[in-house]
C-alpha cells in the first residue's frame, strides 16, 4: 500500500512539475531557454532509463525484449514533446508499421537523415516494436544515455582500436542479429550531425546499406526529418516551440540486379536513398 502509494504521490507531483515547467519555459530568451530544454530532455531520458531496466526485466521473461525499447521511446517522446511544445506532422506513418517479428514482410533497415540531437527525440516518436538502434562507439562512455543504449541492445559502430573490433565485423554480426532474430534497425546514414539551416544532406555513410544487404537483402525506408533550426539549432544554442515535418518514403530495394556485383548494387543504392531523401528533404523544409 506505501509503495502504490508512494508511485501516486510521485506521478502527481511530476505532472505538477511539467504544468508548472511548460507554462514558464518559454518566457525565458535563448540561450537560457535552450539550457533549460536540455535540462528537462536530460531528466525526461533519466526517468525512461528508470523504466527501461524495469521494462527489459519484465519483457525478457517473454521473450519481447524489443518492447522494452518500443515503449521507452514513446514514453521519453510522451514526457518530453507535449512539454516543451514539440510537435510532428507525420505524412506516410502506416509505411514504417508491419516489419520484423513473425511479420510475413520480413525485417526492414529504418534510415533517417541527421542534422541534430533532437533526432534521436524524433525517432522515438516513430519507434516500431521489434527494432534496435545503431550509434557512434562513444555514446556507449554518455552518462545515462549511453547506459540506456547498452540496455537496448545498441549497435555501436566506428570502434576505437582498442576494442579489437572493425566496422566490418560489427556490421558483419550486426546482420546476423537482424536476420536470426527478425529484427528492424534504425541508422543515420549521414554518420553525424550536420547542424545545417539550410535543406541539404553530408555525404551518407555505406553502414545502412551494407547492413541491409548483408541481412539478406532488407528493404531500407527512408524517413526525412524536414530541417528544424527553427525549432532546435545547437551551434547558436537556440530552441523555440514548433511543428516538425516528417515524411516516410516507399521502401527501396537492396536488391543487386542481374549482372551486379555487391558493391556496384551497394554504391547505386545509396545514391538512390540519398537522392530522394534531399529531394524530399527541400520539398518539406519552410527554410
């Protein structure tokens, strides 16, 4: 009874915490207001952690690991964006919907252009049930970030020498945990953050593609993230409230086609993805 109690008393008092944060945030200037946003992003990831050792604990026993993931990032999205007025306008939703598990579609490669931190928020929106990330080797060294990707089975790639590992292998194993287990994976082809204001992409990175092809030839969907510095701009520390444009793509093939080698289907669609996510990407940006 103290311990129901207790959760009661605690859920109240952050609900009654996140009014009182919500109405007064944005009477605050940048950067202050940006400190504060990250402030709140931070505490909204410690509280999901929270709930993911318990979530991976629950899940696990039947077999639905991946859920645990699946539901931790709608709750981090759920406590943080209606907070600090943070919203989506999701054009073509129902296609990322369906994939891996005992799905007759089979597993799929999830690819999202990359031009800030506030993407990882943005594709917990999107998160799909059987499907695991991919990041850099050092968010695995993040305080609480890095330990709640480590639950969540993570795939970390660009590792340090030290670890005895190459990008090949791990993209290597990586596909054989997709493939045996029929999971999806969510990659940022770019590799890092571009930081732009302008509807443009960096060069993608062959990591999503191999992965696809390597697993079997899974289909890749893209799903473009409209340029948001209106919203989150990291390099001029500003953050404002606002609506975000997301579209997800048909699915493109991974396919090679008759008479190509691995790394010429490999090359083709890559530019093929990277091509109609900047078309995409300057056909939904306002900038």
């Amino acid at each position: 009874m103290e311990l129901i109690l207790t959760a009661l008393l605690f859920a109240v008092g952050t609900a009654i915490f996140c009014l009182i944060f919500s109405s007064i945030l944005h009477k605050f200037p940048n950067p202050l207001r940006f400190n504060l946003f990250l402030a709140y992003v931070g505490l909204a990831l410690f509280i999901s952690a929270i709930y993911s050792a318990f979530a991976l604990c629950i899940f696990t026993l039947f077999g639905r690991h991946d859920l645990a993931q699946h539901t931790t990032s709608r709750l981090w999205w759920y406590i943080t964006a209606p907070v600090v007025g943070i919203k989506l306008e999701i054009e073509g939703e129902e296609k990322l919907r369906g994939w891996g598990g005992k799905s007759p579609k089979g597993p799929a490669v999830f690819s999202i252009n990359h031009q800030s931190e506030i993407d990882v928020l943005i594709a917990s929106r999107l998160w799909q049930p059987h499907t695991v990330s991919c990041a850099v080797w050092r968010v695995r060294k993040m305080p609480v970030f890095g330990l709640y990707m480590k639950l969540c089975r993570t795939i970390f790639v660009d590792p340090p020498e030290s670890s005895g590992l190459t990008n090949k292998k791990i993209i290597l194993n990586a596909a054989e945990i997709l493939r045996r287990e029929n999971l999806n994976i969510v990659m940022f082809p770019e590799g890092v953050r571009s930081y732009s204001k302008k509807a443009e992409l960096l060069p993608f990175k062959r990591g999503a593609v191999a992965i696809a092809m390597e697993a079997g030839s899974l289909p890749l969907v893209p799903i473009v993230v409209a340029n948001c510095s209106h919203v989150f701009h990291v390099p001029e520390k500003h953050f404002d409230s606002g609506t975000i444009r997301v579209k997800v793509l048909d699915p493109v093939t991974t396919t090679p086609r008759e008479g190509e080698t691995k790394d010429e289907a490999m090359l083709r669609v890559l530019e093929e993805v990277r091509e109609k996510t900047l078309a995409t990407l300057k056909d939904i940006s306002s900038i």
